[in-house]
C-alpha cells in the first residue's frame, strides 16, 4: 500500500507488514516512534504523539543526537558503579532484551527518546530453569568439604538463604550472634579488574533482617573469632591474607567440595533454593518467604519487606528442627561444625 505521509509525521506499512509511526520534530527532523502489528495500533500511537506535541512534550535531541552507542556504555558504567552487579556472563537473548529495554526506560526518563521502542511481549522472559536442590545432609557435607574458612558460608547460603555477594559485603555489626540475626545492608562484589563494588542489595527488598536457626550460631561465633576483621566495619569473610575475600577463591574451594561429594552441577546459589525449601515446609507464607529470601517484583517490593518479625523468628526455629532432626542430637551438630580444625593451621 502507498505511504500515508502528513506534514507532521505519519503511518506506513514496511515490507514487513507491520505499521511504523513516525513524527517530525520541531527541528525538522523525522522520527521513528517504533513499529506496531495493527494499522489502528499505529494511528493511536501517532495520535497520542501529536497530543504529546501539542502539550510541548517534544523529542529532546542534540544538534546531531544521541546514539544507543553513545548512551548505552554510559548507563552501564553508572549503574555499575551504583548497584555493583555481577560481572558480565553469557547472556541470552531474554536478557540482552531486558537490559536494553531498561536502557531505554531510562532514556524516556532523561528526554532523549518519547517513548520505550522495546514493547514486545514475553521479549524478555526467558524460561525457567529446574536447578538441583541438596538436602540437608550434603549441606552439612558440603560445609565440612569446603574447609573451615568458608564453611560459614555454605551454612548460611543453606539455612538462612543469604546471596554469595551478601555475605562477601557482611561486616560483624550486621551479624547479632547473641539475638541470632544478621541484617543484610550492603553487597560486595569483584570486578574484572579487581575492583571492589561495594553498594546496597540490588533491590529495596534485599535490604533485611532474618533469624539465624540456632543449631549454626557457635559455627559463626567460631568463625568471627577465627577468621573476621576487626571492627564493627571489619568484613566476616576474609581471604588467607586477612583481606576481603575474594570470589574466585571461594568459587575454587566450593568447586572443589562438590566434585568430592559428585554435585558438580550444584552451583553455591542452589542452596538458596534449600533455605527457601525449608521455609516453606515450616508453613512460612509467600510474603514471608519473599521477605526472608530478599525477593520482590517491582509490584510487591515493599510489601515483602514487611514480614512480622515474630513469624520469621519461628521460620527460622521451624529450620533448626529440621536441622537437629537431620544430624542428630544437638551435640552432633557441633561434632559436624569442625571447630577443632580451625585451630589447625594447615586448613587456613
């Protein structure tokens, strides 16, 4: 079909079939807004733009404008250094069209484009994968393999459900042994360059406090006095050298200890999945599971924060029976923590 040109923009058909709106900018300039499957859709889009126009909601562009090339690298460099995610990995589609759908959120924002071209549906879902869930036993087993100095870190990824950038930001202030709480305030990741990215949790929902079951409280307690900087600010987990440990080397002791035990496809976030698995059992409801696993959509952010602190003591006490239940009497829990090796040097 013809093009249907207007002095102000118009609605044309590609060779695709879809229906691409267009407007002219104050300076003359035309303007893709994006394409749309219906020739109605089209026609509603460039009709709102000319209301948008009309009420001085123009396009913000420069004398020769801003290019995704120019904007994108800056937006990552920012966020970066705000949020400290983790480095980049192998990336799917779903993902690549996430980020830049986020991209382009935030150009909206600051003017530079009208409207968010990334509007497809399901574009950025990306099925969800079955990850292996350890029991309780190959929890224990798994925290006695991977040696003393991060042994706590395997007990609290499967029992309470902390983050491996969470702990690595966690300083003895945010761990209350005496009232059996840590407060998640703060991530710490490393980045290509050895940097490290100290920020807040990824999301206002991973900003919380969650009971610690009892059963681990003297593993922890024997940690920070082994192994802890000193200071309210000192870190908990620490390297060989008394620095800030780094992720590599937890990622190679981890390695190593799954090999042992045959779960080479257990990576150190699937014990999350335990430490949620277990909330559930207790009868911890959805808000409370959220608000234990720092979880939150954009929706529900904040609701999930706002689990009562009395139902989270009990989830965590409904965990330390199934813990006392799985290795026995109180007094061999403490047999498995390996205490008397962390006064042996040849495992630090």
């Amino acid at each position: 079909m013809p093009r249907q040109r207007r002095a102000g923009g118009g609605v044309d058909q590609l060779p695709s079939g879809r229906y691409r709106v267009r407007i002219v900018t104050p300076d003359g300039r035309r303007v893709s807004l994006g394409t749309h499957p219906t020739k109605r859709a089209a026609e509603a889009a460039y009709a709102r733009s000319v209301t948008e126009q009309a009420d001085g909601k123009h396009l913000a562009v420069r004398a020769r404008g801003t290019t995704l090339a120019e904007y994108a690298p800056k937006w990552l460099d920012s966020r970066l250094r705000m949020r400290g995610p983790d480095g980049p990995g192998a990336c799917t589609g779903a993902k690549c069209y996430r980020l830049l759908r986020t991209i382009m959120g935030t150009a909206v924002e600051d003017g530079l484009v009208i409207t968010n071209p990334c509007s497809i549906k399901g574009a950025g879902t990306e099925p969800a994968s079955k990850r292996p869930i350890v029991t309780v036993a190959q929890a224990f087993e798994l925290a006695d393999l991977v040696g003393p100095r991060f042994r706590a870190v395997v007990l609290l990824a499967a029992f309470v459900g902390l983050r491996k950038g969470e702990m690595l930001g966690m300083r003895r202030a945010d761990l209350d042994l005496d009232a059996a709480v840590v407060t998640v305030e703060q991530q710490r990741q490393l980045s290509r360059n050895g940097e490290h990215l100290v920020g807040p949790p990824k999301t206002d929902a991973g900003r919380r406090t969650v009971s610690i079951p009892s059963a681990l409280i003297d593993d922890l307690r024997c940690h920070v006095n082994a192994y802890a900087q000193l200071g309210d600010d000192g870190y908990v987990f620490t390297g060989i050298k008394g620095g800030p440990l780094a992720s590599h080397v937890l990622q190679k002791a981890w390695a190593n200890a799954r090999g042992q035990l045959g779960l080479d496809d257990v990576h150190l976030h699937d014990l999350r999945h335990l430490a949620g698995t277990l909330a559930a059992s207790t009868g911890a409801g959805t808000k409370e599971l959220m608000h234990r696993l720092g979880h939150a959509s954009p929706q529900a952010a904040l609701r999930y924060q706002h689990a009562t602190r009395e139902r989270d003591v009990a989830i965590a006490g409904g965990i330390d029976n199934i813990i006392q239940g799985a290795v026995g009497e109180s007094d061999a829990v403490a047999s498995r923590g390996g205490m008397p090796r962390l006064h042996d040097e040849s495992h630090r």
